[in-house]
C-alpha cells in the first residue's frame, strides 16, 4: 500500500534537469537501471494517485448516499407520525 507520505517523498526525489559531470561509470547499463528505477517510481506515483482518486470517490458516494438515507429516513418518521391536537 502506497500511503499518502510515500507519494511525497517519490515526486521529491524527482530528478532535476541540470546536467553535471560526475565520474560514474556510465554507458548503456547505467542508463538501463536509472530509467528503470524512474520508470518503477512513477509507477508507483501514478498507482498512488490511483488509489487516493478511487478512495475519494468512494468516500463521497458513500457520504452522499448516508445524506440521502437520512433524508428518506426523516422524511419517513415525519409521514407516520400520528396527528398532534
């Protein structure tokens, strides 16, 4: 599970586009495991943010359809109340 404080810390460690000279060892091996790590990172962003949008609209249905019982709810105690008088 991808929390909230993982996705932060995932688009912190964004790359910046400044080119400096490093002495690493470079070449085509190097370049395969620095777009894999990026690509499994945005990933796991994009799963992360997946997850919050779907856990969002569940939870607005869910709190539209509790304000929609209460209502009905209401509305029904209100019609079978016996008359007052």
């Amino acid at each position: 599970m991808i929390t909230k404080a993982e996705l932060k810390r995932l688009r912190s460690t964004r790359p910046s586009h400044n080119q400096e000279l490093h002495y690493t060892i470079g070449g085509a091996i190097e370049e395969r495991v620095h777009s894999s790590l990026e690509a499994e990172r945005i990933g796991k962003l994009n799963q992360g943010d997946r997850r919050l949008q779907q856990a969002l609209s569940e939870m607005r249905h869910e709190q539209a359809f509790r304000t929609r019982e209460g209502l009905a709810k209401a509305q029904f105690n209100q019609t079978q109340s016996p008359p007052m008088g």
